[in-house]
C-alpha cells in the first residue's frame, strides 16, 4: 500500500480544467467567438484530456489568455492512499473548501470509478460511514464530472493506453436526490464529445427514493439502477435505513415494477449482510419470494459488511455463501460482490473523507 501527499506527485494528482459552461459561453459570447468554439474547448478537455485553458492550442493566445484568467478547477486531489489490491481512493477538496472521495476499482478488464453526487449524505443508512457525516450540500454537474476526469488524466499519465470504462453513483450522497445535477453529468460521460462512456456502462444506485426511481424510469438513455435494499420486510429494513419510514418496501416495489416495466432493463438489488440482522434462511426465502416477480430482469448482489465506526458484524463467508444458495435455490440470480480496496477503506459503505496511509 502507497500513499502520497496530493502536492508531490504533480504527474497523477496535477490540476484538473474544468469550466462553468456558462461563464464560458458568456465571455465566447461577448467576444463574438463563432459557436464552434465551445465545441473545441470540449474536445480538448475531455478528450485530449488537457489540463489547462492555456494549453488548449486550437485557441487564439487572446481567448486563452481570457479563459486562463477565469477560476477553472472545481476540485483538486488533497490525499491518496493506494491499496495493495490496486484500488486508488482520492480525497478531493473543492472550491468552498468542502471535501468527497472517490475510487477507482482497476482489474484485468475494466477501470471502474465509484463517483460521489453530494457532500456528506442525509440518507443515515445504519451501516454506512457516510451517512454519520451528515448532510452539508449537493455536488454540481462540473464536481461530479471531474471525479472520472481526474482519473481519466491519471490512466492517461501512466502511458498505458488505460480508459476509464465505467461509473457507479456509489460514492458519497443519495444520487437520486441530486438529479439535477446527476442526470446533466452522465449526459456529458455519455456524450462523444465529453467522456463517451456507454450508456450502459453508467449506474446509479439509491437507497430507495421512489420519486428519483419513477423519473429515472421515463429517462431516455440506458443507464443501470441499483437499489440498494438489505433487508426483504419493513420490520426489520426500518432498523438499519430510516429511508424505509417514507418509502416503505410495498412502495419501493411498486416504483421498480414500474422502472422494469417501462425501461425492461435490468434492476440491480444490493444486500449488505449483516450478522443475526438480515442474514438468516428464512429473510433469504422471504427476499426470494419479494424479487421473483422481477425475474429475470433482477440481480441480488450480496455484499460483506465492512466494520467502520458501528456495532453491526459481519457475516462469516460461508454463511453469506448459503445465504446466496437460497436465493439462487428459489429460481433469483444472486452473486456476492468482491470487496476492493478495504485496507484504505475505500470499500463499499466505508467512505468518510478518512486520510488512510
């Protein structure tokens, strides 16, 4: 495991450009620039991946110099902590002073970024280090862009010829209360001209907000849905998500069957196991029974709980291995998801701005 101060590697953590789109568009205007002009700042920012205004050398030396003078970075790196098993974890500072992480999950095969879409989260799921900070705001479009961004310009930096492939809204914050800002950031990942990241390789994940959950169902572009659900009854989900209290499982349910209905896309359900809590056979049967209806457009993804500053324990891996034989005995795919980058708490539920070396 490696970490480094975000002021001494300036070949991976240097200056990201970014842009308030209409500030830009305002000054382009005022200076009667021909409407291809945002286009190029757009390919060389998000394609050639260029750090500065200054260097975007389709511009005239007058409208860089313009540009540079405008406030551009909309985070910058402060720490990075690198695990053994290659997940790199980057705490961003923004402009306000505010801080969020994010993850890239690196494998054979895809470079996953796990974005934040707020500060903080209101959401207090009972296992969830974020959601002991507390709400402070939600991010803009530019602060969620530029987490895949940055890691972008660092696979960039390491001459591996290396993309980004995919994204999760599964960092920091309830996505589905941020849509504002959410759904404009995966039109630019998605868009040739920004980041061109499949549709398809873009999920957002939420605790169950029913409203965000029908809207997302009548959007147009095939994102993936994760509802992150860990328990199959109210009794025992009023426990662990307070979520539960306004959006209950009947409602959720009726909001999903909706989504599938309309997007007959694949719903993603998360399980969190927690130990004597939501993990005996007779939830595996009841969380079968509650998601058959859904087959074959469901995927249970049974996640190990990772211990972080509450009294919840894990459930063993063989109990967590015959939780899934259950389920997937009931005729539900179900699989358990491996957990990266734990010994820089980087992993699942374990995200609070923490400087792990």
């Amino acid at each position: 495991m490696t970490s480094w101060d975000g002021q001494s590697r300036r070949d991976v953590l240097e200056p990201i450009v970014s842009m308030d789109r209409t500030r830009i568009a305002a000054i382009l205007e005022e200076r009667k620039e021909p409407a291809f002009r945002m286009r190029q700042i757009d390919d060389a920012i998000y394609i050639q991946k260029v750090a500065r205004f200054s260097d975007i050398t389709t511009l005239s030396k007058p409208l860089r110099d313009a540009l540079t003078n405008e406030p551009t970075l909309t985070l910058e790196p402060s720490h990075t902590a690198e695990s053994k098993d290659g997940t790199i974890k980057v705490l961003f500072k923004l402009l306000d002073g505010k801080e969020i992480e994010a993850v890239m999950i690196p494998n054979k095969e895809f470079r996953t970024i796990c974005v934040s879409s707020q500060v903080g989260c209101a959401m207090k799921c009972g296992f969830c280090a974020t959601g002991t900070m507390g709400f402070t705001r939600n991010l803009t479009t530019d602060e969620i862009v530029d987490q895949v961004l940055y890691f972008e310009r660092l696979l960039l930096s390491r001459g591996l010829g290396e993309k980004v492939t995919n994204v999760v809204f599964m960092g920091m914050g309830e996505p589905l209360q941020n849509l504002e800002a959410v759904l404009p950031a995966v039109e630019r990942m998605n868009d040739e001209h920004g980041l061109g990241l499949g549709a398809r390789r873009i999920s957002i994940s939420t605790c169950g907000i029913v409203p965000g959950i029908l809207k997302l169902a009548d959007y147009p572009m095939q994102v993936n849905l994760a509802v992150s659900l860990h328990a199959p009854n109210d009794e025992v989900r009023n426990k662990i998500m307070p979520v539960n209290k306004a959006y209950s499982i009947d409602k959720l349910m009726s909001a999903c069957k909706v989504y599938l209905e309309k997007t007959n896309r694949k719903l993603f359900v998360e399980y969190v196991m927690l130990r004597g809590i939501n993990d005996t056979p007779e939830l595996a049967r009841e969380l079968a029974e509650l998601l058959r209806p859904f087959v074959p457009l469901v995927q249970v993804n049974l996640i190990p709980f990772h211990q972080t500053f509450f009294t919840w324990k894990p459930t063993p891996r063989s109990e967590i291995e015959r939780f899934q034989e259950m389920v997937l005995a009931e005729g539900v795919p179900c699989t358990i998801r491996h957990s990266a980058g734990l010994d820089i708490a980087a992993a699942c539920g374990q995200l609070a701005n923490q400087r792990i070396d």
